[in-house]
C-alpha cells in the first residue's frame, strides 16, 4: 500500500467514512473531523510509517506541517517518509 492510500484509510477510518468518499482535495473540515481526531489521525499516520511529524497539536496553525486538506497532508507525509529512507 502506498503513502497516499494509507493516509487515506486512515483518515477515512477517523472520520467514519469509507476511503472512497476521501478525495485529495477534501479538508478535514470537510470531512467532519476535530482538532481530537486530527491529533488521533496523526498519533496513527506516525505509527504506520514509523516516522515523527512535526505537529503542534496545542497551535496546529503554528505546525510546521501543513494540514489544509488531505493533498497537503499526504505530500508532508511523503516527504518525511522520503527523509526517513534517505
């Protein structure tokens, strides 16, 4: 499975909502999730990819990590996918 379908299952799974109703350009506003499923959503993305995202979950508008919909979110995740492997 790669990056972007399982930042896709996973967000689906956290919004209650089949992966196929997730579209790369859907906000998490979109798709009904709070800030508590936000962090829920990241906690599960670190865990799948055994990587560390650089998120405050106090301040997310302050994140170093963009979260504006899930394009962004699955582009960061490659990213430091990508850094991990290097």
């Amino acid at each position: 499975m790669n990056v972007k379908d399982k930042v896709i299952e996973i967000i689906a799974e956290q919004a209650v909502l089949e992966p196929s109703d997730v579209t790369m350009d859907s906000t998490l506003e979109d798709l009904g999730i709070d800030s508590l499923g936000l962090v829920e959503s990241i906690f599960a993305i670190e865990e799948a990819f055994d990587i560390s995202v650089p998120f405050n979950a106090n301040e997310p508008e302050k994140s170093d990590f963009d979260i504006s919909s899930v394009r962004q979110i699955v582009q960061g995740i490659e990213k430091l996918v990508a850094e991990q492997h290097a």
